[in-house]
C-alpha cells in the first residue's frame, strides 16, 4: 500500500465514519479501488520503465496514441489522452524538443494541427512498449487469465455507460436535477 494505512483499515474507517449514511458502499469500494490501483499502477510504470526512458505518464499516452492513430488531430489526441488542448501543447513541444514527435499543418485545413512521431519516436515506442507491457504483465500477475479478461470486461461496462449516458447525467447534476439514486445494494 503507497498511502500510511492498509486497504482494509482505510476501508474499515470509511465505514465506521459513513456507515449511518445511506450510501451505496459496494460502488463506493469498487470505484474507489479503481482509482487507487490506478493510482499505484501509474506510479509503478512512472517509477520503472518510463522513469528509465525520461517520460511522464502523460508524455507516454501521447506517445501511445500518437503512435497507434499514426497523425491525428492534436484535438483528438487531447480528447484521447485525457487531457486539456493547452496541455497537450505543453507536451507536444517537449516531445518535439526531443525529437519524438513533429507538427504538421491538416492538408484540407489550415487552423487544425496533425502530429506524427518522429523515426526516433518510432524507434523509441518499439523498444519501449515491449518493456511497458512486461510491467503490465507484472502488475496483472496475481489474477488469472479468467480474472483478467472479467476485468477487462467489467472496465469496458464503466466505459461503455459513460460514454453512453454520463454527459446527460452530468448536465442534470449540474443543473441540480434530482438525481435517480441507484438501489442502495445490501452491506455485507
């Protein structure tokens, strides 16, 4: 565990101070335990393979997209990687500096950005991403292939509804719309 208490104390604390309260603690769990073992699996990879190649987590998904979308618009890189048009910017010109990536006008429109990797960019992501998946592989180990594909799957469902339904439920809860609470599922 990265933090000063374990999983399970962290755990016991939340449900001893919110336990009163009618909560659904089972998403709570689960959504809460995604983030922290995304937290911990970026860490890892920050740590170890990325660490050795001089990149962020941030550097390596442009990197990632970039290289499987083969020049995409710099707005759908931002949208892909999770991140604003003014800090792509910041990354693109750091990943230009090294040589990884270059700019290129859109052929059909002049105010859109396309960007591609460099040879040196190519070269690195081949070399690079084999020793990223090993890690992914390491961090994966515990689970079984089974567990491994039910994860996979269970993360494409989140997804998947997100994309579906999560900007209309954004709005309503912006708008303060009372929001339809999901069944209360039973404490354990």
């Amino acid at each position: 565990m990265t933090g000063h208490h374990t999983l399970g104390e962290t755990e016991q604390a939340v449900q001893s101070r919110l336990g009163s309260l009618p909560l659904d603690f089972e998403a709570m769990n689960a959504i809460s335990n995604i983030y922290r073992a995304s937290t911990a699996i970026r860490n890892h990879l920050e740590r170890s393979v990325l660490h050795e190649n001089d990149l962020t987590w941030t550097a390596f998904v442009v990197l990632w997209v970039v290289w499987i979308w083969d020049g995409p618009e710099t707005r759908h890189v931002a949208e892909e990687v999770g991140i604003s048009k003014g800090t792509l910017t910041g990354v693109v010109k750091t990943l230009e500096t090294r040589g990884l990536l270059e700019r290129h006008d859109h052929p059909d429109d002049g105010r859109l950005v396309l960007v591609r990797l460099t040879t040196g960019g190519q070269e690195l992501m081949t070399r690079l991403f084999p020793a990223f998946n090993a890690e992914e592989s390491f961090v994966a180990n515990p689970l079984t292939s089974k567990q491994r594909t039910g994860l996979a799957d269970s993360l494409r469902a989140i997804l998947a509804h997100l994309e579906q339904g999560g900007t209309d439920r954004q709005a309503d809860v912006r708008a303060g719309a009372e929001a339809a609470r999901p069944r209360r599922a039973s404490r354990r």
